[in-house]
C-alpha cells in the first residue's frame, strides 16, 4: 500500500533495495559488514537518535514523574514521609505484576508492526494494531477487576509477613494500588498506541502526549498530596489519584493521534472488526515467551522485595529511593533499545540482516559511551540525589553508599537493556525469557535471600545480588547475539505473520 499520503519516520532501510538473505547471512555468529554503498555513518547516527532521543526525553519526563511522586510523598513530616516511600513501593510490584500480558502483547505489537513497516505493508501493519487494542481492552478490564479484589492480600504478600513493616505503611499501600487499578485500563491501552508508534520508528508523538500528561500530574501532586488551592491534604491517596488523572489525559492524547487516516498508524472505529487468529497466533509466539520473561522478572522482583521489606520501614524507604534512582538510569537502556527493537524488525522485514548487524553495533557503541559518563555522575551527585527523596541522615549515608555499586552497573545494565531489545525485534524472545528466570529468579531473589536473610549483610547484601543479576543477565544476552541463532529464529517466527 502505498504511503506517501501518511505521516510516517524515514530510515536507511527505505532507501535501500530488499535482500534476500544469503546463506552466511542466516546461519553461524554474526560478523561484520561493510556499510552499503550511499549508506554513512551520519545517517545511521541520525536513525538511531531520531528514534531514542525523544523516546529517551518521554522515558526520562515520565520517570521524573515517578520520582516526583515519591519525593513530594517522601518530604510529608517525620514518619509520615517514611510510610508514604515505603508504602509507594508495595504498591509498585502488584501493578507491574497485572501488567505482564499487557507488556507481552505490546512487545509482540511492536515487533510485527515494524516487520510491516520494512516491507512498506500498511495494512497489515494497521490490523495487528487494531487486534492488539481490542486485546488490550479485554485483558486490562479482566486484570483491573483483579487487582481491586486482591488489594489488600496484595500488600500483605509484598509486605514479607515478618511484621517488620507497619499497619500503616499496609494501608496507606492499599489505598495507593486501589486507586491505581481505576486508571489501569487507560495506562494499558495508552502503553499500546506507545508501543505501535514505536514500531514504525515514530517517537516523537508519545513524547508530546506523555510530556503534557506528566505536567499534568506533578500540577496534581503539588495540589493533592499538600493540599494547596483549596484541596484537602490527601498525601498518598492524592499522589494517586494525580497520577491516574494524568495517565487518563495520555491515553485521550494518544487516542486523538492515531483516529482518522492521517498517520501510519491508524484506528477507524467505522470498519467491522473481527478477531484475525492469524496475526493473533504470531503476536502469541513473540509475545507470550515475553509474558513467560516478565511473569519470572515480576516473581523474581517479589520474592526480592518480600527478603528487603523485611529489614524495616527504614531500610525499606531507603531502598526504595536506591530502586527509583535506578529507574531512572534504566531510561537510557531503554530508549536505545527502543532503536535497537524498531530497526532490527524494519531491517528484517526488507530482507537486510547486514543493516540489523550494522545498526545493533552502532546502537550499543553509542547507548555503552552515554552510560559510562552517567556512571561518573551518579558518583559525584549521590549524596544530593538521596537527598531529594528524604533528608533522614541514615537514609542519605546508607543510600549514598550503596549508589557506588549501581554506578559499577550501568555499562552492564545499558548493553544488557539494548541487546535484549535486538533480539526482540528479531523475534527472539523465549531466550530472553530463559535468561530473565535465571537471573532474576536464580540470582537477584535467591542470592539476595542469602545474603540478606542468613549472611545478615542488610541492604547491601540485597544490592550485591542485583549487581550479580545484571553482570550475568548482561553476558547472556551477549553471548546469544554474538552466536546469531536469532537471524534463523527471526526468519522462522515471522513466516506466518507475513501469510495471514
């Protein structure tokens, strides 16, 4: 179909002819190639950072909006902001876990449609779309009916069942996850539309949708958790609720941008609409190996917050703060493999396993360079960042200690988030999936059980463990890149999508 009348993201691939694989290209570790001639360095730089640096900004908005919700929640006086931090953080890992279908579905989403997008295919691109939102609807009403009934048990589970951590920290957590499941229909479908722009290279539009949302969301903060203009001071409830009414103001963004014809990727509520178990099956075998990976991830991530909630409300808090300073140094990894996932999937839809080598070498050398000065910086400034969070000295001391193990993590941690994203846009994702159980699973939660638990090595004990889960997570991941056994899997997973 043509699509010259549409708005969409150029790149290289479509300058390029399609290529049919030659048998070295599909079978044996991958090697290096010689740019195609017309092709330059200029250019791949450009569609790499045309690509992660507005999806970078969005990540890094959107997470300034997480942590704003705990710094405002965190700075309520004395114990008030100690239950608040903690209680922010049991709620976290609940929300996560309901959403693994929903992020299986879009990573599979995002693969095929930037398969589409390589062979200039609108169409088909558009109806793994329209399947994707349809599922979206039905598994994030199922999951939040879910998540208001089991709130309270939830939080208890989170809670580590030691009685370390407080009544109050329980209920101020339950509230927090209740609220949040109300706006957990649109979060999930404005997380879809995301991840469908994302598979046609087009990021610069869920930055402008989700920048306004978080506006919108600290403007709240500032109202509700205080209680400034007139609102009653609300605390954890008003953090919230801001955040669910800025959410919602995404998805109605995002909604808006892709009705009507205009763009790529579009919706047209006019057309029948019928389920396609086609493009359902092939959005199942990429994506559900990813459900498989996050379900082991959120399992993992539990069992290790259940070991580090039991050390206190103090520790607790202090972790916390560590996790939200590290989720923010996640967003560089994550926006680079957003490049790495688009242009790996455009590359392999038109046929040219030499651009998908080309551009995963680019886009790692580039995303490792950023990370090491973020190292340096974390270094410098970790006693202001804890700081921002909780003036408490024992949080800030502790804290500001243990950031010298995640400034050691990030080059590990950036590569590991950009070749993972590589090979999920080759459709090589029950691999990932194997690796996140092993990691996460075997080594954050079972040596963090170790040395918290029976070595009694407190909080650090907890962060050396996350430090061995991402050094081998990050090996892994390499090793199965450098083997190329996803240049065979990517041809074989996508065969039946391109037949529906």
């Amino acid at each position: 179909m043509a699509t010259s009348s549409v708005k969409t993201v150029s790149t290289a691939i479509d300058d390029l002819p399609c290529g049919s694989p030659e048998p070295e290209d599909l079978h044996g570790p991958v090697r290096r190639y010689p740019l195609p001639e017309g092709i330059t360095e200029g250019r791949l730089l450009r569609d790499i950072t045309l690509i992660a640096l507005p999806s970078l900004v969005e990540l890094v908005l959107t997470q300034l909006t997480s942590m704003a919700d705990q710094i405002m929640v965190g700075r309520l006086p004395g114990e008030e902001g100690i239950t608040a931090l903690a209680a922010v953080g049991l709620a976290a890992q609940p929300k996560f876990l309901l959403m693994t279908m929903i992020q299986a579905l879009n990573i599979g989403a995002t693969a095929l449609i930037a398969r589409f997008r390589g062979q200039q295919d609108r169409l088909k691109a558009n109806r793994v779309f329209k399947q994707a939102m349809v599922l979206n609807f039905i598994i994030s009403f199922l999951f939040m009916l879910l998540g208001l009934g089991a709130a309270r048990p939830l939080i208890l589970f989170m809670s580590g069942g030691s009685g370390q951590i407080s009544g109050a920290t329980v209920d101020a957590g339950v509230t927090y996850l209740v609220i949040q499941m109300y706006g957990f229909i649109p979060l999930c479908a404005g997380f879809t539309v995301t991840a469908a722009l994302r598979g046609i290279g087009e990021t610069r539009i869920p930055l402008f949708y989700n920048t306004a949302a978080n506006v919108i969301n600290l403007f709240l903060n500032y109202v509700m958790i205080y209680g400034h203009l007139g609102c009653p001071k609300m605390g954890v409830a008003g953090a919230a609720i801001a955040t669910v009414i800025g959410q919602t103001a995404a998805f109605l963004m995002a909604m808006l941008t892709v009705l009507g014809g205009r763009r790529y990727i579009h919706l047209d509520f006019r057309d029948r609409f019928s389920f396609d178990w086609p493009l359902i099956r092939s959005l199942a075998e990429i994506g559900v190996p990813s459900m498989v990976e996050q379900l082991f991830m959120r399992a993992g991530i539990i069992i290790y917050t259940r070991t580090v909630a039991g050390l206190g409300d103090l520790m607790y808090a202090t972790h916390q703060v560590l996790m939200s300073i590290q989720a923010m140094t996640f967003m560089m990894g994550q926006a680079f493999a957003s490049s790495a996932t688009t242009l790996m999937g455009q590359s392999i839809g038109k046929g040219r396993f030499d651009m998908a080598v080309i551009y995963m070498r680019r886009t790692r050398n580039l995303g490792m360079s950023i990370s090491a000065v973020m190292a340096v910086l974390i270094i410098i400034f970790r006693r202001q960042l804890i700081g921002l969070y909780n003036e408490t000295p024992e949080v800030i001391a502790l804290g500001a200690d243990i950031l010298f193990l995640l400034a050691f993590s990030q080059p590990f941690q950036t590569d590991q988030f950009i070749t993972s994203g590589g090979l999920r846009g080759a459709g090589d994702t029950r691999y990932t999936a194997l690796v996140i159980a092993v990691t996460v699973l075997g080594v954050r939660s079972g040596l963090g059980l170790l040395t918290v638990r029976v070595l009694d090595w407190s909080l650090w004990g907890a962060w050396i463990a996350l430090l061995a889960d991402q050094m081998l997570r990050t090996v892994l991941m390499i090793l199965r890149y450098n083997s190329g056994k996803w240049k065979s899997i990517a041809t074989a997973r996508f065969a039946g999508a391109d037949e529906a």
